[in-house]
C-alpha cells in the first residue's frame, strides 16, 4: 500500500471513529515482528506505548536503502507505525530526510484528533528514522 492509497482512504471516511478504525486496520497489516526484535536497541524512546522499529540497510543497488518493520503494543499506535513505515520504509537516506512526515500527519488531522503523547510518540519515530538515514549516509561518505 502506497502513502496516496493511504490519503484516498482517509478521504472517504468523514467520521474520526471510522479513520481510527481505519488506522488499527492498517497496524493489522503489519508484518508480525520477530521476539528477539522486540529489543532495547529497536525501542523507539519517547513514546507511551511500546514501540519497536527494526531496521536493515540494503546497499546492494548502490545507493542504499533502509528498510524497516516495526511493532508497538497498543492497536492505534500500531497503526500509526504501519503508516510511518508506508512513508519512510525501502527508500534511501536522501529521500527519507526530504519527507515531511509531519506535514502529512498534519493533512491526516493527526494533530487535532490523536493525544499529545500519541503527538509525541509519533514525532520520536520519525525522528529515530530520520537519525538512521542520517548515519546511513555518513556511512556511505
């Protein structure tokens, strides 16, 4: 699923209460994270909820990429990590920092509609992405 196929559903649902099922929905759909990733290293901090995100750097097509799974222990932020990883999941450094992640959570509503510590807990996981992709890039100069 594409982060416009994403956008397109969030349109066709008016109600919030739909959207929030919509954003569970999504979290189902995530790859089941392997026990030994559920780590201290994966922990992303900063967020209420337990929140997990794995990472692996592809540098086998020469730019590399970084692709992530993740996990959490609360159904809404699961969904929220299915749509951080929509974003940011198989793409290279370069791209992954030229995301505004924030500017479409805020087309979402997510600023209106989700807690301050969900807020919060979202802004940690792009930031942890953002770091990686900047350490991959320092790695690959």
């Amino acid at each position: 699923m594409s982060i416009d196929e994403i956008r397109e559903n969030f349109e066709l649902l008016d109600e919030w209460d739909d959207r929030y099922r919509y954003v569970i929905e999504l979290g189902r759909t995530l790859e089941p994270l392997p026990e030994e990733e559920h780590s201290a290293d994966n922990k992303v901090q900063g967020c209420v909820s337990q929140v997990w995100l794995s990472k692996r750097v592809d540098r086998s097509q020469g730019e590399p990429r970084i692709h992530y799974r993740g996990d959490s222990d609360a159904h809404i932020v699961r969904g929220l990590v299915a749509i951080v990883l929509t974003l940011f999941s198989g793409h290279t450094p370069k791209q992954i920092l030229a995301t505004d992640a924030l500017a479409v959570f805020e087309e979402f509503g997510f600023r209106e509609h989700l807690t301050p510590q969900r807020s919060n807990g979202l802004r940690s996981m792009v930031e942890r992405i953002k770091t990686d992709a900047r350490e991959a890039l320092a790695a690959a100069s």
